[in-house]
C-alpha cells in the first residue's frame, strides 16, 4: 500500500526503455509534480502507486472529457501491445516492456488481435530471389 518492496513476479524488475517521442510529456507532467521522484502523484504531492488510485483519482474524469465510455486502465496495456505488434516491433522487446516471463506468453495473448493485411508477406526475399537470378544467368553464360 504505497511501500516500495518486493515486485509480483521475479520478471516484473526490470528496466523498462524510455520511447523517446514521450519524454516531452513526461517533463511536462514532471512540472506539474513539482519535480519530486514520482511522475504521477495526487493533489497532496503523494505518488500514485496503484491501479485503484489512478482509476479513483483521475481515470474516469479523462474519459468523460474526452467522451470515451469507460473501460479498465488495464486496457491501455493491451492497446500499448497490440499497437506495437501491428506496427511491426520486435515481439522480443514487447514482451520486455509487458514484463513477460517469455515472448510465447506475448504472442499467445495478442497474436489473435494483430491484422496486417497490407503487409507484402515474404517481401526480403525478393532481393535475396533476384540476387541468385542475377548470379545464376552470369554463371550460364560463362558456361556459354
């Protein structure tokens, strides 16, 4: 409840990569919290530790703001996933970000919502198929 300790799974300690494109947000959310070691914190300055806190604090007001019907904070993890699968990201480094034990766990849980239909499958070996093309027709007319 607000100590910092031990985390729920021995994969959870991890170091989690700082996406560049939002550093900007976060040092404009790090103004709003008085530059303290906590990003999010409450109206008293007290970090927001918890799903619950952040749900009860302020989750649902941003919601309504934005006229989106209520869902769990826990979808935004889901979204983060499936966004980074479609747009190609190594399911390795996803799966680090989301604290799996292993990409299996990664792939068994998000492969499902992963549409790709504008993805020219097989497209590398292209070059590869040309490239012997181009080796084998110089190889027969040296025969030649």
């Amino acid at each position: 409840m607000g100590r910092i300790g031990k985390t729920k799974t021995k994969s959870s300690k991890r170091v989690i990569d700082m996406i560049d494109v939002l550093v900007p947000y976060l040092k404009e959310q790090q103004k709003l919290t008085g530059h303290c070691e906590y990003v999010f914190t409450d109206k008293k300055g007290m970090h927001i530790y918890d799903i619950k806190r952040i749900r009860d604090y302020s989750w649902k007001d941003v919601l309504k703001q934005c006229e989106i019907k209520y869902r769990p904070i826990y979808h935004t993890r889901h979204t983060f996933a499936t966004v980074m699968l479609e747009n190609g990201e190594d399911v390795l480094w996803v799966s680090h970000m989301l604290g799996h034990k292993n990409s299996s766990i990664t792939l068994s849980t998000y492969a499902r919502y992963v549409k790709r239909k504008d993805k020219n499958r097989g497209a590398f070996l292209e070059a590869t198929v040309a490239q012997n093309d181009t080796i084998m027709a110089l190889s027969e007319n040296e025969v030649a």
